[in-house]
C-alpha cells in the first residue's frame, strides 16, 4: 500500500466557498499532493494557486480526512491523508486549472456548497469549516 499526503483548502470570500468543477462534472475543494521538503500549510495555499489562481490566506487548520483507493493501473492500493485549512481570498477571480481537468472555479454560497460538493468526506470538512466560520461572526 501506498501512503500518499496532500493538503487543501476550504477557500471563503464573504459567504461562499470556493469550489472547482472536474471534467466529469464533479465538484471538489482545491487539494493536492505535498512535495518533499514542504509542509502542510505551503503545500494547501500552492494547491490553491495552482488549481485556481486564487492567492489565499490560512485561517487555521479545521482537520484531516482520511480514504483508500486504488491507482489508475488498478494494481496498488493507495492510501491518502488530506489536511483541510480555512482560507481567506481577496478577491473571487478564479482560473480553473485545465491541464488537471477542471473545467471550472466558482465561489459558491454557504447554504448551496453541499449540494453541490460530490464526495462524502468533502462535505464533512466542509461542514465543520462552515461552523468554524459562522462562529468567528458571532
């Protein structure tokens, strides 16, 4: 089995979050592989960048996820560790990354995100940095 790490973001302007769209359809949150020698917080805000043009701000660290899938190949099972961290944009002018096949960067508002959101452990993380957010407005 293959331990894999990587490091995202659950990027908010105002009351919506940033969200991309894959090729398939599918929306997901801005994540992506740590490399060597760099750690959670640079790896979640490059992440950011790179898959939408947004430069962001770290909040603070709201947790990790944690699944099991099997590579492309088929032939090797590959365990992967996401950790999640809110984020500040300036700004919602976004470019999705087409070369990783998303089609589109859209901030969408809190009340839709998990409708929108595909998977399971997504909408979880993003679930408690929602809470995270509507308690620093109180």
């Amino acid at each position: 089995m293959i331990e894999e790490v990587s490091a995202g973001g659950i990027v908010r302007f105002g009351n919506a979050i940033l969200l991309l769209k894959k090729f398939n359809g599918h929306w997901v949150l801005p994540k992506g592989r740590v490399e060597k020698g760099e750690g959670l917080k640079a790896a979640a805000l490059r992440e950011v960048f790179e898959e939408t043009g947004i430069k962001a701000e770290i909040i603070e660290y709201i947790g990790k996820i944690n699944y099991n899938f099997m590579n492309i190949r088929g032939d090797e099972n590959i365990n992967k560790t996401v950790h999640w961290f809110l984020m500040t944009a300036k700004n919602m002018e976004c470019i999705p990354q087409k070369k990783e096949g998303f089609i589109e960067a859209q901030f969408i508002h809190i009340d839709r995100v998990l409708d929108k959101l595909r998977y399971l452990d997504e909408k979880k993380i993003a679930i408690k940095a929602i809470k995270v957010y509507k308690n620093t407005l109180q």
